[in-house]
C-alpha cells in the first residue's frame, strides 16, 4: 500500500510540474482576463458535472467570499447548485440544457463564463460556452486529456496535460487556487 501511495504522489507531483511548464502562460492569461472583468463590474459564471461541480461551487465560494485577504465580495455564480432550475431546465429541455439556460438568465457581455470539464466533451457544459460566446461572454475552460470538443470552442482553454480524471481534478483545483489568490493580489492588494 505505501508504494502504491507514494505512486499517486509521484504521479500528482508530475502533473503539477507539467501544469508549471506548459499552462503558465495560459493561466496568467485567465487572471488578467478575471481581473479585467471583475474591475468593470463583471461577474464570474461557472459550472461542471460531478467533481467538476464540486469544483465550479469551490471556485465561485472562494470569489464571493475570500481567498486569503479580506476584501469586498465578488460576483461569481456556481450554475451547479439550484435543484430547482437544474431539475426544471432538465425535465422540460433536457440535461443538455442545464447551464446554457441559467447562462442565457444571468450572463451579459463581458462577464466571464468558465466551464469545467474533465474530459472536455461535456455536452452540457459546451451547449453553456457557445450560449456565453453568443452574448458576448468571455469563456475560459479548464479541461483534460486532449481538450476535447470544448477546447475549440474556449477562448481560453487550460488543458491539464493527464488523462487520469483524479489528476485532471487535482489540476483543475490548482489552476483555481492559484487564479483566486492573483486575483486578490492583482485587485485588493495594496501596491495595486
């Protein structure tokens, strides 16, 4: 068993190295992007299936409340976490349409649409992208193994180079935190 646990560190330690080298870029990119919007009044919107909701609701938690330093609340809003709507929009259109149509209620140009995708060919979560893309929206997706279909369809997306889903999660998680406390530095910290 300590083998097989020293494995899976070995393994998280190597997808965060590959995160390092190949999506830096990309997620200084998403905070300048973040930042943009939240400073023009913008709100955030974001959303996945399973662990990936999970995720959408921890992203949109640490914006509106804080990540590390005290300041005024953000606008973000996790499209995971209404039964109501989730259930409604489910029975009466489809699973497909879950997120599009909260996107086409609450979204406006330029807010920032962030989908959440592990395998990166979530219907639901692509069907909420081009609803976003047709307002105006800002999309970012944050994706695994080859992008799937979503990653033509991102503005920006960050592909967690593995096609192990746990990884991917543990990508995703990662790219989040590090995207919340450069948001908090870049809009409340006080040489900014």
């Amino acid at each position: 068993m300590r083998e097989e646990i020293s494995a899976q560190i070995w393994s998280h330690c190597q997808v965060m190295a590959d995160l390092d080298r190949e999506l830096t870029p990309a997620i200084e990119s998403a905070v300048t992007l973040l930042a943009a919007a939240f400073a023009d009044g913008k709100k955030l919107l974001v959303m996945g299936n399973g662990g990936s909701a999970a995720d959408a609701q921890h992203f949109a938690a640490e914006i509106v409340g804080r990540f590390k330093l005290e300041r005024r609340a953000l606008p973000a809003i996790a499209l995971t976490t209404d039964s109501s709507i989730l259930t409604a929009v489910g029975n009466d259109y489809g699973f497909d349409s879950i997120f599009s149509r909260q996107v086409e209620a609450h979204a406006a140009a330029g807010d920032v649409v962030v989908g959440i995708s592990t395998s990166g060919n979530s219907p639901n979560v692509q069907a909420a992208l081009a609803a976003a893309a047709a307002l105006g929206c800002r999309t970012v997706a944050l994706l695994g193994r080859d992008g799937g279909s979503i990653k033509e369809l991102a503005e920006l997306p960050l592909v967690v180079p593995s096609f192990d889903t746990p990884r991917i999660q543990e990508g995703h998680i990662a790219i989040i935190h590090i995207v919340c406390d450069l948001l908090e530095k870049t809009l409340f910290s006080p040489a900014a």
